[in-house]
C-alpha cells in the first residue's frame, strides 16, 4: 500500500504511467464493485471504462494519497448509484453471494432478495465492509462521515438484513407445512 501512494503521487503530479500503474492494481477491485451492482459484464465493463476516465480527470483532486483506494470505490459507487436511479432498479451479482462462501442456491436467492430490498445506504455500507473489507476508518473516509456514525449504519444494515432473512424464512417454513 505504500508504495502505491508514492505511484499516486506521481499520478496526481500528471504521470500517465503511473495512473496505468495504479488502474492495474485497482482494476479488479472496480470491476467487483461494478459487478455487485449491474446485473451483466458489459454494464460493468462500462462502469470501469467511465470511472477511469473520471478518475483520470479527478485525480489531482485526492487530499490524501494513502485513501487512493477508498477514493477510487467511493467515485464508482457513486457512478454506479447515479446509473441504477437512471434506470430505475437495484440489482447484486449472484456471484459474490458465491464468493462469501453461501452454497445453499434457496440461501443466496434469499440473500440476493435481501440485499436489494435494503436502502441504498445500508447495501452500500454492507458492500464496503463485507465485500471491499474496508475498515471502519476508511469506510467513514468514504462515505465522508465520522467512524461513530458508520458504526451506526453498519449495526442497522445487518439488522435490517437478518430481520429481512428471517422474515424470508419463515415464510418458507409457513409453505412447506402447508404443502
């Protein structure tokens, strides 16, 4: 992580070979993020080429190189949040569902259902922290709110969750009693 602020410094100072540097580095990590919002590849795909060319215009505007990253998440959340009131929907990959190690395909579904049913907030502040393993810190540094407050969030987004999971559930045993 160090020596990917000295690669932002550069960046910042107009090395195009280092903004390509830290684009490599960050690329998967944008795409993720895109994925768990779009439905398909290419509507990801598209959301990596429009923030890297954002970023690209925006970078001498980072305060702090060492949250390079947090910056870099927080300017395609907003993209992707930006596209999603556009057309109207909420949409999370099944694939990172997968990826947290659920293997029970009614499980997912629920988890799936869930995760769009919450407000944008909470799926945000559960994205960062479950799928981008950002600390609390940088969460905060993201959402530009203090760690207290992204404490909070957190709390009630998993509430909101398993209160929706169990709801979820128990309506599944409500059907197989009566069938």
């Amino acid at each position: 992580m160090e020596e990917d602020g000295g690669l932002v410094k550069k960046a910042i100072k107009g090395s195009d070979e280092a903004f390509i540097k830290l684009m490599r580095i960050y690329k998967i990590d944008l795409y993720k993020t895109a994925l768990s919002y779009f439905k398909n590849e290419n509507e990801a795909l598209e959301a990596v080429q429009e923030v890297t060319f954002r970023v690209y215009k925006k970078i001498h505007t980072i305060r702090k190189p060492s949250y390079f990253k947090t910056w870099l998440i927080r300017v395609m959340i907003n993209y992707c949040n930006d596209q999603l009131r556009r057309n109207k929907r909420i949409i999370f990959d099944n694939e990172k569902i997968q990826e947290q190690g659920v293997t029970d395909n009614h499980t997912r579904i629920e988890l799936k259902d869930a995760m769009q049913s919450l407000d944008e907030q909470s799926h945000e502040i559960l994205m960062l922290k479950y799928f981008h393993d950002l600390k609390i810190k940088d969460i905060a540094a993201a959402m530009e709110c203090p760690e207290g407050t992204v404490k909070t969030w957190l709390n009630k987004a998993l509430k909101s969750l398993r209160e929706l999971l169990d709801e979820k559930e128990g309506n599944l045993h409500v059907r197989k009693r009566r069938g």
